[in-house]
C-alpha cells in the first residue's frame, strides 16, 4: 500500500496472536479490550525502538534515522484480522535504502533471540551481517533488558513478519531470558601448564597445570576460553612443540547465558629453563 511509505519504511510488523478485533459488518469491527491491553508488546516495543535509536547513533552515522511505531487498522492485509503494529525507520535525508532495513532486522532477530528464554528453539536465524562487534552491541541491550523485565512471562503472544524480505514470522511468546547475575570477576591467576592442543570453531584451549617440579599436577585437561584468536595460535604451537609448556594468565567470568568460564587473558610459550 502506497499510502504506508508517508510513515517510513516497514522493519517489521507486528500482529497479536489472539485478535482483538472482529468484524462485524461491511467496515465495522468489535473490539475485545482486554486483548489490546498487552504489557508484554509494550515493554518489547519500548526497548526494540530504544535499541534501534542507539544502534544507528552508534553505527549508522551518515544518516539521522527516525523510529516510531504506528498502530494501524489495513484491511487490505486481512480484511478478518486488520490490526497491525508497524515498526518504522525515517531518514531526515527522506529514504532508507533496502540494506539498512535489513540490517536492523537482523538487529531485531538477534535481540530476540537473546532476550527470550528458549528464543534459539523458536526459530532459526539466518546467517547474520552483524559483525562481532555489532553482534556484542545489540547482546548487551538485551542482557539489560531482561534485567529491567526479569521473571515476566509473555501471557498474550505476538509475531512479528518481515515483508518481502524471505524470513519467517518470529513469534514472541514465553518468559523473558533469566539476566545474568551480577559478573563474576575473579583476580587474575598466572601458572605454567602443558598446552593438550585447542579446538578452534569454540575458541577452547586444553590445559594441565604444572606443579612447582616441573610436572602435570594431574591427569585431567581443563578447559579454558580465548579471548583472542592469536593465543589459539600459541597453544596449537606449544601442542606440537618438543616443550608443550606454556604461561598463561586466566580468570573466571560470567557470560551472557549466566554461565561461569575461564578465560585466557595472556599466554607466551617458555623455555626449559623457566620449567
């Protein structure tokens, strides 16, 4: 419909699971109230256009975008079912091009997919354009956002659908994520170990602590997290080196599923002398 582009161009639009309109007759429809009072769609809404505004103040810089929501009867659409919330983006220059609105669909996928609590089983993504960067950007505003709406259950479900864009409706339905608790921190820790190789596709590195003689304190690989690409590299050398020791400094952290891991923050290969 031609007359929707004076709003903007559609990210996404937003239907209620149960109707809250009905028709009656010819352009007349009866309205169920209670279903249009909906906490859940607003406190999405809310943070959905509050992360939209930061995403392209952060990294959408050549353009001042505008984000509103707009509720709309189109019968058009769905002449049974006309009620649709639409999610819209604005250039002050007066066009957003198609790539930037796929953009902030992907942000809209990855926020949901963070914020609810089994949103990975509901559905399945496409391959993403957000880089690590952007990715850890739009992780973070969800982890805050299940901060301010902890323990709240979606009672009256949504979906939102992406026109003309191939992906498939995203239902918004079930509890909101546990936040994590507060970050578990721990100070730095330094030892020798002997690097048990890595496995990269997980940024995992294997590692036996070695006592003060020089020798493996116990049979047992534990399991630590890069944080760079590089250390990987390091260990994989170590593994295959006629000296497989290596010093390493970790700590415990908490990540965005409230899980605590340990982290390699520095590693350097040494000598034999230093054993």
């Amino acid at each position: 419909m031609q007359e929707l582009h004076l709003f903007g161009s559609t990210i996404t639009f937003i239907r209620l699971k149960n109707s809250a309109f009905s028709p009656l007759s010819d352009h007349v429809y009866t309205i169920n109230r209670k279903r249009t009072k909906n906490p859940a769609l607003d406190n999405f809404l809310g943070g959905v256009l509050g992360l939209f505004e930061d995403y392209a103040e952060t990294f959408i810089l050549e353009d001042e975008l505008i984000f509103t929501s707009q509720d709309c009867l189109i019968e058009a659409w769905d002449p049974t079912d006309p009620f649709f919330i639409l999610l819209l983006v604005k250039s002050a220059s007066g066009h957003v091009d198609d790539a930037t609105v796929e953009k902030l669909r992907q942000v809209l996928l990855e926020f949901t997919s963070s914020i609810l609590e089994f949103g990975a089983d509901l559905f399945s993504p496409p391959s993403t354009t957000l880089t690590a960067e952007q990715r850890k950007f739009v992780r973070e505003a969800a982890t805050e956002y299940r901060r301010q709406h902890k323990n709240q259950t979606i009672i009256a479900p949504f979906e939102c659908s992406f026109p003309s864009s191939g992906l498939q409706p995203l239902p918004i339905q079930g509890k909101i994520k546990p936040a994590p608790s507060d970050v578990v921190d721990s100070s730095d820790e330094v030892f020798l170990a002997l690097s048990d190789g890595i496995k990269a596709d997980d940024l995992s590195i294997f590692l036996r602590k070695l006592n003060d003689m020089g020798q493996p304190q116990t049979d047992r690989t534990d399991t630590y997290t890069a944080e760079q690409e590089k250390q990987l590299r390091i260990a994989a050398e170590a593994y295959l080196a006629p000296i497989k020791a290596i010093e390493v400094t970790v700590c415990k952290r908490q990540d965005l599923k409230g899980v605590v891991r340990r982290y390699v923050k520095d590693i350097r290969p040494i000598t034999e002398e230093e054993i």
